[in-house]
C-alpha cells in the first residue's frame, strides 16, 4: 500500500502490521493464511483480522485502529 500511495504523491506514515502468535512474528497476512482459512468463520479472532485486513487494505495499515479491534 505504500508504495501505491507514494506513486500517487501522498505521503504519510505507513506501518507493516506485526502479529506475535506464540512467540513467533508474523504479518497479518500470513496470520489469516495460517489460522484463518475460512472466510466464513465465526471466530472472533479471525473476524477481527478480517476486518483489520479490510481497513488495511483500503487505506494501508495506520497506527490507531477503532474501538474493538
């Protein structure tokens, strides 16, 4: 997302979202890929990175998230 906005001329602070799973890093991609397959699931843990991945990939990953996330 970064370098899409930065092609575009807006320039900002960008983040890369970490997830610590068990003492290991992993980006919140690789977090759906592993433990959320289904995008049809109703754990909440999966449903929240959805909607995390959703925002993110609108407006590339910020350093606040709303409330319940």
């Amino acid at each position: 997302m970064t370098t899409s906005r930065q092609s575009q001329g807006i320039n900002g602070e960008y983040y890369k979202r970490i997830l610590t799973v068990n003492g290991q890093e992993m980006t919140l991609a690789n977090f759906i890929k592993q433990y959320c397959p289904d995008t049809n699931t109703r754990n909440e843990t999966c449903v929240k990175a959805y909607r995390i991945k959703k925002i993110d990939d609108v407006s590339g990953a910020t350093k606040f998230l709303p409330n319940g996330l």
